[in-house]
C-alpha cells in the first residue's frame, strides 16, 4: 500500500489548514503540460491537502494540490482526491479521506523528534546565595526552567520572574539553571515566599 508520510501538519499558505505530506509513490495532476514539445502528464510526490472552509453559498472543500519546486503549493492545480464536502470536517478527517481517495495511500505520522541534546547555557546568574549545605559535594547537574517549575508547583513564567528578581539573566523555559540556583529557588519556595 502506499504512503503519505506527514511532514508539516500545519503548513502554512493556504487560506485554510493545511498539511503536507510526501507520498511513497508520485500522484498525477489532473492535467497535462506542454515540455520540451511533448504533452505530459505532471507527478508530484509532496503534495499539499487543505481545507477551504464554507463561504457564504459555497460549500466547503478539500484540495490536494502539488508543491511546486519553489517550496509553494499550486493553489489553482487540483490534484486526484479534491472534493466538494457536505459539512464541515477537520483537516485529518479530510487528508484521510482526500489521499485514501487519490491512490490508496496509508497515512504515516512520524514519532516527534525529542531533543536530548542539552540546552545552551544563559549567561552566568546573579544571585546571592543563600545558606547551601557545604558538606554537600560540588554537584554540576542542570535543570531546564520549565521541569523545575514543574517541580515547585508553579508556572515556567512565574518561575522565570522570580529569576530575574533574583538578577539571573534566563528568559526561556528551555534553558536550563545550574544546580545551585535551583537549589536557591528550591529553598526559596520551600520558605513559602513567591
């Protein structure tokens, strides 16, 4: 069976949502073009499916249109697949339907890309310490802003002021705050102070 491999499902340029797909096997345009002196017939395997919503009489809609090499759809170039709807459906309801229609082809979501990579370090924090164990050994772990917060029961924001209230220069809740100032705001919450 074919497939159709999500790429971006919220593809932009398109006056409706929108989600590009490359297909495992090319689909035909509907017509055919004028190269080099011979009439063709166009294949494309990364087409774009989208959803016109209903506009006054006009019923709603559900294209399948090629991406041209420039990195933009063809708006004007239906593809096999595009209908006219009865209703309103969601756009993953339309693909399904549009690309099952157009060739057979199999939807494939591809698991997230997860980053372990560690964040880039702000620059160093201005915070005055306060009275951290000594007897503790010299600990370098790291924490991003937001498991942190996750962590003190607050939002990344409000975390992200007290921060700053502190002098740290952090503004993003992917960064990630060296292990004695998450043990300053660690004490800091645990007094009850916010």
């Amino acid at each position: 069976m074919p497939t159709a491999t999500l790429i971006d499902a919220n593809y932009g340029g398109c006056p409706g949502p929108a989600h590009l797909y490359e297909l495992s096997e090319p689909l035909a345009e509907n017509r055919r073009e004028l190269v080099g002196g011979q009439w063709v017939t166009l294949t494309h395997t990364r087409v774009i499916v989208w959803v016109q919503p209903a506009f006054g009489s006009m019923s709603p809609c559900v294209k399948v249109v090629p991406l041209r090499t420039t990195e933009a759809p063809a708006l004007n170039v239906e593809m096999p697949g595009s209908y006219i709807l009865q209703h309103e459906v969601s756009i993953n309801e339309a693909a399904w339907w549009a690309l099952m229609t157009a060739g057979g082809y199999e939807i494939v979501v591809p698991d997230p890309v997860v980053d372990d990579s560690p964040a880039e370090f702000d620059e160093p924090a201005t915070l005055e310490p306060l009275a951290l164990n000594k007897a503790e050994p010299e600990v370098t772990e790291v924490i991003r802003v937001h498991e942190l917060a996750k962590e003190l029961g607050i939002d990344s924001a409000e975390l992200l002021a007290k921060l700053a209230e502190y002098g740290s220069t952090i503004t993003n809740a992917s960064a990630n705050v060296d292990h004695d100032t998450a043990q300053i705001m660690r004490g800091i919450y645990a007094e009850g102070e916010s």
